[in-house]
C-alpha cells in the first residue's frame, strides 16, 4: 500500500489514473482528441502537456524530443503564439532527433495527458534572492492555472516545477484534491544530480557510481546526506581508506555549499536555469511513462511515519506510472536528522502563510 493512502482527500472527483476509456484514431489536432484519449489505455500515445514556454518549459520540451520517450507533447503558453513558435522550432528538430507530434494545445487538452510539467511561475532575477520569498506571487499563478486544470479532469500525473517548488507542490495536492501521490514536485532531483557529480569529481570516478541524496527543500535548507553516501556500494569513509584516499571533511563540505548555491551561480552568469532542470523533468517523465520504479529525489508528501509533519520535500521516492508509491528511509545522522526537520519546519512556515483549505478547487 503506498504511504500516501491516509493522505487521499475524501471530496475530490477527479478520476484514477488507469480508467479505461474508447481510442479514438490519433490525427487532427490535440484539443479534439483530449476529451476521450484517458491515461492509461492501452495502445494510446504518450502525452506530456508542458504548462509555460518559458525557457525552462522550452528546453524541457526539448529534452523530450530528443529522449524519444514521448510521442506527443503539446504546448500550453498563456500567449498562443509563443507556444506556436516553439512548436514550429522544435518540429525542425524532428528529422535529427525522433519522430513526436508537438502541437500548441490548452488546458483542455491535460485531461488526457499522462504527465502535466507545470513550469510557469516568477521568473528569477540574478541575486541571493531566495526562492521562498516569491512564494506569493508563485503561489498566485499556479493557483490560476491548476484550477484551469482540474476543470478537466486529470487522469495522469502532475509535476510541478515552478519555484519554490516544495510549497508550490503542497498547494497544488492541496488545491487539487488529486491523490499525494500523483502531484510530485521536480524538488532536489537536480540538486542531488550536481551533488553526485562533484563528488565523482572528487573521487575520480564516474557519477552514475556515486550513490548519494539530497533531501530536504530545494533551496537554502537542503541537507546533503553524506552518511548514506556511497561508491560502488562502499560509504565514503571506507572508499577513502581503501583507495588510500584522504576523507576530507573540509572538501566534502565545500562540496555541500557549492552545491547549494549552484543555481545562484548560474543565475548570476547568464540569468536563468534551464538545461539541468529540463533534463531532470524529462528523467522524472521517463521513470513514470516506462513505469521503472525509479528511485529519485522528487518533492511529494511526506509519510506520517517520517515525523515530519505534514509538508512536502525531497527524500528518494519509488516512482513509476502512479507517480510516487513508496517515500524511503535513508540513514542520517544526528546532525543530517535534525537538519531535515529543520527543513521541513522552513516548509511548514511557508505551508501556513497560503493558508489552503484542502480541495478547495475542486
């Protein structure tokens, strides 16, 4: 059973993700396939519906095209004609990358979508601005637009990536009424990305054989988990001595901070971000579309057996094609654990201040 059964609201309307429903042939454009096209029928298209064409939405489209994983994306930009515009671009892309239908669609058109990328939001400005203090004018957009939303039914998976992520990820459940586990946030998965890679750096080896975590917020509290960090199986300490390799506190916290503060480093050099996270999104895509049972550290809410209060944030998660089913323990520290709760306080603080009655859109 999945840690978030006790979470389902009771009032929502909103239908499960697997219903069966006719297939109708796939042509014409995707506005007048989405109302009997559902998640989950067999022999239909993968759809992903991508809400802001911003440059996070833009590339992360993109990232789609070129993974293969999808054969339908479409487009949903508050000015039609930019979405157009993108589409146009990334069909010439099509002959060098894989054959996928991408249309210009709209909200109606996420009813029959199997994962909804929700990258519309505050755009960032270059500075140690944190993310939270755009929590308002964030939560104000993504309310507008998960109403539009739900309007529609939604049958597949919600995935939100517009800062600050954890907050804007409870409210969408919230909001919603949708079952925890199918509204995840994109959380720290790049995070954990950057921190694997510097740590490979670090050690000489490649990062797809370093197994560590980032959990917490995505943002200024963040807690890099080094205690159940490993290479090759073997935990950071004993890999060092080993190898004869100096384990180097020093090192490992300068790898934690930079870390943490990448994003604002890249923010700073050219204004925005967006490789990185739309090839996280698009990995998130891949686990749910091909139901791989993948561990990664999305935002989703927090099982009532972790202590932590009723909040959403990153710890590695099983997701497949029901979005997250299983949260997962990790070993943690004294330190690492009390870091965790006070992020997820941080969370909490920020939870209160939209003051979101459960379901109320729906």
């Amino acid at each position: 059973m999945s840690n978030h059964t006790r979470n389902k609201p009771s009032n929502t309307n909103l239908k499960a993700p697997h219903q069966e429903t006719e297939q109708i042939p796939d042509h014409g454009d995707a506005h007048d396939r989405s109302r009997n096209l559902r998640p989950g029928v067999r022999g239909r298209v993968a759809r992903v519906a991508i809400v802001g064409t911003g440059f996070v939405g833009a590339t992360t489209a993109y990232a789609l095209l070129i993974s293969g994983a999808v054969a339908e994306i479409v487009l949903i930009n508050r000015d039609k004609k930019v979405a157009e515009g993108h589409v146009n671009d990334l069909r010439d892309a099509e002959l060098f990358t894989h054959t996928t239908r991408v249309v210009a669609g709209d909200f109606s058109d996420c009813g029959a979508a199997d994962v909804i990328i929700i990258t519309a939001g505050v755009h960032q400005t270059p500075g140690m601005r944190s993310r939270l203090d755009d929590l308002k004018e964030g939560a104000s957009i993504l309310r507008d637009i998960v109403l539009e939303i739900a309007r529609h039914d939604p049958g597949g998976i919600l995935l939100i990536a517009s800062n600050p992520v954890d907050v804007l990820t409870y409210a969408a459940w919230k909001w919603t009424g949708l079952p925890a586990g199918r509204v995840i946030g994109s959380g720290t998965s790049l995070d954990t990305s950057r921190f694997r890679r510097r740590l490979g750096e670090l050690y000489g080896v490649a990062p797809d054989n370093v197994h560590a975590y980032v959990i917490g917020e995505h943002g200024d509290s963040q807690v890099p988990a080094l205690t159940s960090a490993r290479i090759a199986g073997i935990p950071l300490e004993d890999f060092c001595r080993e190898q004869g390799l100096p384990y180097d506190k020093a090192s490992l916290r300068a790898i934690a901070n930079d870390t943490r503060t990448a994003g604002h480093q890249i923010l700073q050099a050219k204004g925005a971000t967006y490789y990185g996270i739309g090839s996280a999104l698009t990995r998130v895509v891949g686990a749910i579309l091909r139901d791989e049972r993948a561990i990664l550290t999305v935002s989703s809410l927090v099982p009532e057996s972790m202590d932590l209060g009723e909040v959403c944030l990153s710890l590695p998660a099983v997701v497949g094609r029901d979005g997250v089913t299983r949260v997962l323990p990790i070993p943690l520290s004294d330190v690492e654990r009390q870091a965790i709760k006070a992020s997820a306080e941080i969370l909490k603080q920020y939870n209160a201040m939209l003051d979101i009655p459960k379901g109320s859109l729906a």
